[in-house]
C-alpha cells in the first residue's frame, strides 16, 4: 500500500471504505477537499475532523516527499479552498501566514485579483494577534 493511502487511513480511519477504494491520490485528494466541504455543512463544526483533514493535507504537502502526492494535494484539495466560503472564513484557523503565502499561486488560480486581494486581506486580518 503507497505511503499517503496508509498515512490518510491512519489520519482519517472515519473514511477507511471510501479511500480504501480510491484508485491514486489525486482521486483520493479531490474526494478529501470534499469531505473537508461537507464537514462545514454540519452544525456544531466538527473541529477534530477538520483539523485532521488539514493536518493530512499538511502531510502530503510538506512530509510525503512524493512529487505526485504534493501535485495531487495543491490542485485537488489546496487550490479549491477559496471557494468555499465556510472554508475561507476559518482557513486562518488552520494553516500557518508561512504555508498560505507558500500557497500563493495555488489560491490565486480561480480568483480575480480582486477577489484575490480581499481572500488575502481577510485572511491577514483573521491570523493577525487581537
């Protein structure tokens, strides 16, 4: 079994059926940026749920050490984020001023400059100390 399947079924075993069919990662990420979605949907938010599938993205990005697992989580998963707005509004919970800056272009690419500039500038005001 490839490394970032046994790593999400260890991270997030609530979708050990769903992943366990996923036939390659970016199949896997696009079903993970999904899954992220749809935890917004639900009222309370599920913070733990949340914060594992960050924390898996997180891993692919940054410790996978797999060109395809990084390529597969930046335009399945990380490049979608903006769209939500849910997710948009809590990003800054969620991933450090370095790693969204290092996500730059990623969460440019469905974003006028316009719209762009204010996903930024939201996003600087909420991680900014109150």
């Amino acid at each position: 079994m490839s490394a970032w399947k046994r790593k999400a079924l260890e991270m997030l075993p609530e979708f050990r059926g769903e992943f366990e069919e996923t036939p390659n990662v970016m199949s896997l990420c696009i079903q993970l940026h999904e899954k992220l979605v749809d935890a917004y949907s639900h009222k309370p938010l599920d913070d733990d749920r949340v914060r594992r599938i960050y924390e898996y993205a997180r891993w692919c990005l940054e410790e996978s050490r797999n060109g395809d697992v990084v390529t597969a989580i930046v335009v399945a998963y990380f490049e979608h984020l903006p769209a939500n707005r849910d997710v948009r509004d809590d990003l800054h919970r969620w991933i450090s001023l370095k790693m969204f800056q290092g996500l730059e272009q990623p969460f440019r690419y469905h974003l006028s400059e316009s719209k762009w500039a204010k996903f930024r500038d939201d996003f600087n005001r909420r991680r900014a100390p109150a």
